[in-house]
C-alpha cells in the first residue's frame, strides 16, 4: 500500500514567476482580485502538474484518473474532494459541465470557447473548443483521443477529429495563425522537451488533412490567460449545443453507446465498481 500524507504540505509559490506569467505590471495592475485569485489558481494547478522527481517509494497507483475523482497530480498532491450534486435522470451535456467538472477544467473550456465565439468562429469550432479538455476531468493521460472518443458519438466527426488531434498540435506552432508554443508548456515539460514519436505523428498527418485548420484553431483558443474580470457562463453556447451536439433522449450514460460507461463513471464517481 502507499501511504499518503496525513496532510498535504501548503504549496509554496515563487510570487515573481507567477507574476510573470501575467504579464506586464499594467495588465496585472488592471486585473480585479477575483481574476487574479484564478490566475493564482490556474497557476498553482500547472505547478502541481510539473514533472515529478522520482517517487520516494514506488509507485502503486498510476495516474490515470482524472481532477473530478482527486487523482494525484504528477507531484503526488492529492486535491481536497467536495460532495458532488445529484444529477438528473437523463443527464445532458450541460448537466455534466455544470455538475461533473472541476472549476479550473470548466473555466478553460468556457473562456476558450467564448474567445472562438467572439472572433466569430463557426459554430462547429466553438463547440470544438467548448468540448476539447472536458475530459481531463475523467483522465489526463492522452486527454485529445480519450476526448475525441467520448464526443465521438454525439458531435460530427469534423469536432471530434479536431478535438482528438489539439493535443498533439500543442506541440507545434503554426506562425500562419499566430500560434506559438505556449509558454506553460515549457514550464511543464521542460526546455529541451521534445514531443514522443506517437505526438509527432499525430501533428505530421494532420498537417496534411483537410481539416487541419479545425484542429488548429483549438489550440489558438486554447487561453491559459484568464482574462481579467470575466467569467463565462453555459448560456451563450446553449444554442450552440443544441444545433451540434446529439443530445441522447436517455440521457448521456443510458443511451447505449460505445461511450456510455465514460459519462456513467463521471456520473457516479464514487462507484465501488
Ligand atoms: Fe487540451
Ligand atoms: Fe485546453
């Protein structure tokens, strides 16, 4: 069995490289203190995902769980678990990104999709960037296949094929569309990081394909800058989800699908077996 602490060490926070992942002092002067707060947050949660030296004892649980069930980070910390709301009956997609997900994880997927939204993305790609890193709340390992995977069933296969190859394009920029390599990454791979053969991969054949530019413009929505006051909620995306995602009348996780069991085990976390 592994032991896990009784109580985790408060984290330390190095303030100067937070700040600097703000931004000039104006931007940050600009920023209320709730922006700043999720910033602090966001921070601290890719601070926690940075790689881990090695394990002080070995390693008995893998990390293949997701933030919605408190699996360990990469460094071992283990994030303190709330009692979840009861779902409905036929639960639809926006009962599982208000209910099942955790608020760093929602507020990604909602400011990446309102940043699609007003710069007048196609409906598609907002619900591509809207749907693209839910799954990290159910695994982080692979997180745009498992995505793709999940989505497959319900959205067209144009969404499903961008959100399964944002990962990999990630790694690569594309100055076409003012995409760089993102600053957290270095941060959190390192900087000498150089992408497995199975990510370049995926990145080489789907520069080829005709859909490339829906992948793309994932990864160019994809913020990790909070923007400073704002706060996205579900209802402008409603619309959206309604014309783009096939809601199952049984709701999702009773309809039957080759992907049912993903939502049930969102559904109900807490499941023995
Ligand atoms: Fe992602
Ligand atoms: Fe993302």
């Amino acid at each position: 069995m592994i032991a896990f602490p009784e109580k985790e060490e408060p984290m330390r926070i190095d303030r100067r490289a937070f700040l600097a992942t703000l931004g000039s002092a104006a931007v940050v002067e600009a920023m209320s203190s709730e922006a700043r707060a999720d910033a602090l947050e966001h921070y601290m949660i890719a601070q926690l995902d940075k790689p881990a030296g090695p394990p002080a004892q070995p390693l008995v649980v893998r990390r293949g769980a997701g933030a919605l069930f408190g699996g360990p980070s990469p460094s071992g910390q283990r994030p303190e678990l709330t009692a979840l709301a009861t779902m409905p009956e036929r639960p639809t997609l926006v009962d599982f990104i208000r209910f099942r997900g955790t608020p760093s994880i929602g507020n990604h997927i909602l400011q990446s999709a309102n940043d699609a939204l007003k710069k007048g993305e196609p409906e598609e790609t907002v619900l591509a960037c809207l749907l693209h890193d839910y799954v990290l709340n159910l695994m982080k390992p692979d997180h745009g296949w498992w995505g793709a995977q999940m989505m497959e069933p319900y959205v067209s296969e144009k969404v499903s094929w961008a959100i399964r190859h944002h990962q990999a394009l990630r790694f690569y920029p594309d100055p076409s569309v003012g995409y760089e390599y993102p600053e957290l990454y270095v941060r959190i791979f390192g900087k000498d990081y150089v992408p497995a053969p199975y990510i370049k991969a995926s990145y080489e054949s789907a520069r080829k394909h005709k859909w490339y530019m829906d992948a793309r413009m994932i990864t160019v929505h994809d913020l990790y800058a909070f923007e400073p006051g704002i706060k996205v909620a579900i209802d402008p995306f409603m619309d959206i989800i309604g014309r783009h995602f096939k809601q199952p009348k049984e709701g999702l996780g009773f309809d039957g699908s080759p992907v049912a069991h993903m939502w049930r085990t969102l559904n109900y976390p807490d499941n023995p077996l």
